[in-house]
C-alpha cells in the first residue's frame, strides 16, 4: 500500500505554493482531504497509476526544496526554542515586556 507520509503534508504547507497547480492538487487531495489515489483519478480524469506517479515526483520535489532551503527544519527549531524560552521565563518567574515578548514570538512560531 502506498502510505502517507506526515513529514510531505507538513513539507506541503511550506513548499505547495511552488509546485505546479496539479501536483499541489493532487498532494491536497491526498494528504488533507485523505482521498485514495482511485477517487483521486476519478476527480481529476487520470488514471489510478499516474496519481501515485504524480504524487511520488510531487513528493521528490517537496523533499528536494526541504534538503536545498531547510524551512520546514529551521521552522521547527525556532518552535522548540521559543517554547524553551517561555519555559525558562516561566521558572525564572520573569514576567513583563520580555516575557511579553517571548509570546508573542511563540504565537508566531505555531
């Protein structure tokens, strides 16, 4: 079976905009509306087979910008870090503008 692949829907939301109109289409329909490849050919009038091709080189290209441009990677270190960062505010009892700051910084971060 052709499973799903969590790391290329999260890759899609950074990288989606750069692929063609079709290839964004088919990963959409596959990955956040979870239609099969047969509803999927079905929807858009090809055939079952050149769903999965389609979704496979879609799938190379998102994993091509990642490993070139490392957004999604640096986009969830900066996660981790402002969650660190509100944590160390919170033992340290830091409150005010700083820690203010450091919210607004993780709220923009999710």
């Amino acid at each position: 079976m052709f499973e799903k692949n969590l790391k290329i829907g999260f890759l899609l939301d950074f990288y989606g905009e750069i692929l063609s109109e079709r290839k964004r289409t088919v990963l959409d329909l596959y990955y956040n509306d979870d239609l099969s490849l047969a509803e999927i050919a079905q929807e858009i009038g090809i055939s079952r087979q050149g769903v999965r091709e389609l979704l496979k080189k879609a799938e190379e290209e998102l994993l091509f910008f990642e490993e070139k441009l490392g957004l999604a990677a640096r986009f969830r270190i900066a996660q981790s870090q402002a969650d660190r960062l509100l944590a160390l505010l919170h033992e340290q009892g830091i409150k005010g503008e700083v820690h203010q700051a450091a919210e607004e910084l993780a709220k923009s971060v999710r």
